[in-house]
C-alpha cells in the first residue's frame, strides 16, 4: 500500500487471523508535506507529521483489523389477545372486537370484524395483542430484537370504506412505534388489502415486560362525512415475525479505519476481502471474542444435494436461507404463518364425488386421488344451476270484483335462493267473457316482493272488444332476466282487470281450470 487516505485499496490480511488487531501505519507522502520543521519553515500553526510539518487533512495513515458482524435469527413468537382501550386513539365511539375471534386472527386464522348497527358515527372496531417470546429462543445477550408483521382484510361490505379505514400499527407502552393506515382510499365492497407493519426495532427488555402490542382496528360504522354505511371485514393471514441477532456469529470482514495525523478519522470501509463492498449487520466484535458456534471443532456434515438450501460460508459458519419475501398480492396463495411458509392445497375433507348437486351451489366439482399428499388430483366440474317450477294449485283469482285493482298472485311465489342472474319465466292462465257486449283488458306483471322491485313491465294478457256475446280463455307467457345481488329473493305475479267500455260478465285468471295452468319458472343462468 502506498499514498494516503481511503481511496487506496485496503490491505487485506490472507490465511489465519491474527490473534491482535493488524495495524499498518502509512507514512505521509513527502508531495504533501512540507520540510523540516525548523523556525522559519513557514510551519507555524500545522501538525507535525514525524520529522515534517504538513496540513492534518492531507496526512492520514491507515489501518485494517478483521471483525465479525451478528448473524440475525428467527425468535419463537406469539401474540396474545388483549384488551384494546388503551389504544383507542381515533375520533368517535369506539368497539373491541370479540377476544375469542381476535385470538383466533392473531393465531393466522380467519375472523370477521362484524358491522355496527348503523346508529354511531365513525365507528372503528378494535383488536390487540400482545408479543410474548420464548426466552429460551433467545442467543446470546441481545439487548433489542425486529418485529415484523402482515394481516390481510376484505371489505364484505354492505358499504364502500371511508377514505383511509383503519390502521395497523406497532406500540411500546403507549407510545406508538409505528402507526401506518390501511388503505388504498375508499376501498368499495369485496376489496382487499394488506397491511405490513416494516420491521423494527424495539428493546427485548420491554418485550419480555408486555409492553410492546400489535394493533388493528377497522372502520365498522357509518360515516357521514363520506355518506356511506356500517361494513363487514374479513381478517385473515396474520403473521408476526421476531428476530434477533447474536453477536460475533456472523461473517468475517475487515474494517479499514483512516485517521489524519492528529487522529481524527477520515473514513471507515468495511469489505469481505479488501476490495468487495460489505454491510454488516450490528453489533460487530473482534474475532478473538467470537461466540459459541461460530466455528465448531468438529463442523455437522452437509448434503451435496443440489436442494439443500444451507451453505457453510468462508469463515467456518453455517448460513441457513432467510424467510422468503413474498409479493403481497392477494392472488399469491403463499402465506408467511407462525410455523413457517404456507402453500394452500386441495383438500377433499366433506367432498363426496357426484354428490354435490343441490339449491346452494351452481357446479357440481369431482375430486378423486390418493389419500396422503398426491402430486396429482383428477377435478371435474359440471354445471349443477339453481332453479325451480311452480304451479299455482288454487282457482283463478276474481280480477272483475277488483276492476282496476293491483291483485297480488301469492300462491305463485318462488323464491331466489343466491345472488346471481336469473332466468324467470311464468304460464298465465285467463278467462274472459261478455254476454252483452263489452270491452276491457286484463294486464300483469312479475314483482320483487323482498325489495318491491317491478321485474318486467306490463304485459296484456288477454282483451276483449265484443258487439255481442263472447267467450274466450287461454295462457300468455311473461319473461325476463333478473340480477340480484344477495338472496333470498321472493318474485310473485300480480294482476289487474281494466274495464273500457260496455258490460263485463267474466275476468278471471292466475289460477288452474281443466284447460292449463298458471306456472311459474326460474332458472340461475350466471353467478
């Protein structure tokens, strides 16, 4: 090495590690310092640099010593249900989510933050845990360890969320740590999202003590402010994450340190090997004061095979993969759970091959495979649709007593058992008569009796214009498409008589006679 200062390449110190730190002294360049430092050298007021006075910033010397970084581990990890109110920090009334179902979410399995009644504004409902670690997790003497976490939530709906909805958040005591709100904004019904609280540090002191508690609350309520409604979430997928770092167990690297002559330092690079960049991670020791494990006499025997994922480094230790980062997408199936990476899979439990067929569902789904864990399933599906068919089991109803009436249908109710499009269709039988001369019009229509919802417009059914006597009876056929967003949904037949002119003897229909029958028909076409 020759020169001053940084930019040169440090010395790296090759085979066994010095016991004591290397320490290599670089003597100042004869270009940056000026002569002797005799009376009247023009020297007053500089640092004298062995037997020549130079400016302190010009004159450095460097040295290099070998250290070890910690190598960070995962801390067994739980978090416990507790109550919230010491974290109600939102505006308005405020609810604690049922602790059953929050210990339920904190152990990664799923739960429903249920809707308020409508009556509070600004509504947020709230749960808490706690961070316990297994102290016998623990290596070494770590002072601090990371926390990190993730949940996912669904908006069930019946209303769009307001604005930001909710947050997810960090506390030590009760300060908060971190406080990051949920969005993206005004997340509609059926949206999803994640929450991710980054890690960070917090001390294994207030750890061990309760203090530090994971947070999430969810707005439930009505908002006026943004006029929309109470909503339902879906909570699920929650993972915590605990890690800590042992010191001195980490990789081997080497600290480059240079000072001016007076000793303040210039500069500090860290390498792997004098020349490739390297961040460790803190706290970093000497190697001589190396922790447990980190070179053991006899090193375990390691798998050749091309799928074993840990790898002895160059310093004698063993490195294990950390926990794969996972794309938070909501259509990445891959979950980070307490007891490691999760990949959903098929599972046939209450699966009856051909059985599925019935009013609840629109497809039948066969599965057969091996029990155990197959690499290869055979899945069927066919299409199984809801549907159903009536007929009206009565006697037509008497629309010339109730001329220019609305006569509800009941005994032709059918009912729409799910959400989806429906198919609906209806048989109208009829009777119309004069024995005089008259005319008028029978009409009718389909109604949404859940909702009060008119499926189809007025359609005629029969008319008459009669100069004399006139009989007539027949069926006339009704149809539409109908979209309902959730079941169950009553649809019935309504019917009205309208006299125009003359004298009516007969106006009946909606009923069966010896000649047909009032039918009604509905078919699920699409979800």
């Amino acid at each position: 090495m020759s020169g001053c200062g940084c930019a040169q390449s440090p010395i790296a110190v090759g085979g066994r590690q010095p016991t004591e730190p290397a320490r290599l002294p670089v003597p100042c360049p004869p270009s940056r310092c000026a002569d002797s430092g005799r009376a009247g050298s023009g020297c007053s007021g500089s640092t004298r640099c062995g037997s020549s006075c130079c400016d302190p910033r010009q004159c450095e010397h460097c040295e290099t010593i070998p250290l070890r970084d910690s190598a960070p581990y995962r801390v067994t990890a739980t978090a416990r249900s507790i109550d919230p109110t010491p974290y109600y920090t939102i505006a308005h009334t405020h609810a604690a989510l049922d602790p059953v179902v929050a210990q339920t979410i904190l152990d990664s399995g799923t739960g429903t933050f249920p809707a308020d009644d409508g009556t509070h504004n600004g509504q947020h409902t709230w749960l808490a845990g706690v961070i316990r670690v297994d102290p016998a997790s623990l290596r070494g003497k770590p002072t601090e360890v990371t926390v990190s976490a993730s949940v996912h939530v669904r908006n069930d709906g019946s209303s769009t969320a307001c604005r930001l909805y909710g947050r997810f958040a960090l506390w030590n005591g009760t300060t908060p740590v971190r406080t990051d709100l949920l969005g993206p904004p005004d997340l509609p019904a059926g949206g999803e999202d994640d929450g991710v609280i980054p890690p960070t540090a917090v001390p294994l002191a207030d750890v061990l003590a309760g203090k530090v508690v994971i947070e999430l609350n969810l707005e439930t309520g009505n908002d006026d402010a943004c006029r929309v409604g109470p909503k339902q979430w879906t909570v699920d997928s929650f993972v915590l994450t605990v890690r800590a770092a042992t010191p001195g167990c980490g990789r081997s690297f080497l600290r480059t340190t240079c000072r001016t002559c007076d000793g303040a330092v210039t500069c500090t690079t860290d390498t792997l090997d004098g020349s490739t960049p390297y961040a460790p991670v803190p706290p970093v020791v000497p190697v001589v004061s190396c922790q447990d494990g980190c070179a053991p006499a006899r090193p375990p025997c390691l798998s050749t095979d091309r799928g074993n994922a840990i790898v002895r480094g160059s310093d004698g230790c063993l490195y294990a993969p950390d926990t794969p980062a996972l794309d938070p997408s909501p259509c990445n199936a891959a979950r980070n759970t307490t007891g490691g990476l999760l990949v959903p899979r098929i599972d046939v439990t209450g699966i009856a091959p051909g059985g599925n067929t019935g009013t609840e569902r629109s497809v039948d789904i066969d599965v057969t495979g091996t029990r155990g864990c197959p690499e290869r399933w055979r899945v069927g599906a066919r299409l199984t649709p809801v549907s159903g068919f009536l007929n009206t089991e009565r006697q037509h109803a008497n629309l010339l007593a109730k001329a220019g009436a609305d006569v509800p249908i009941p005994e032709s109710d059918v009912v729409l058992p799910e959400a989806g499009v429906y198919h609906i269709d209806s048989d109208v039988r009829y009777s119309l008569g004069s024995a005089t001369g008259g005319s008028g019009y029978i009409i009718g229509w389909l109604r949404d009796e859940t909702t009060d919802t008119l499926l189809t417009s007025f359609t005629q059914i029969a008319a008459i214009n009669a100069e004399r006597q006139e009989q007539q009876g027949g069926t006339t056929h009704i149809m539409t498409e109908y979209t309902v967003a959730s079941g169950p949904r009553t649809v019935r037949l309504h019917l009205m008589f309208v006299l125009t002119g003359g004298r009516i003897s007969t106006a009946e229909a909606g009923g069966t006679d010896s000649n047909g029958a009032t039918r009604m028909r509905f078919l699920k076409i699409r979800d």
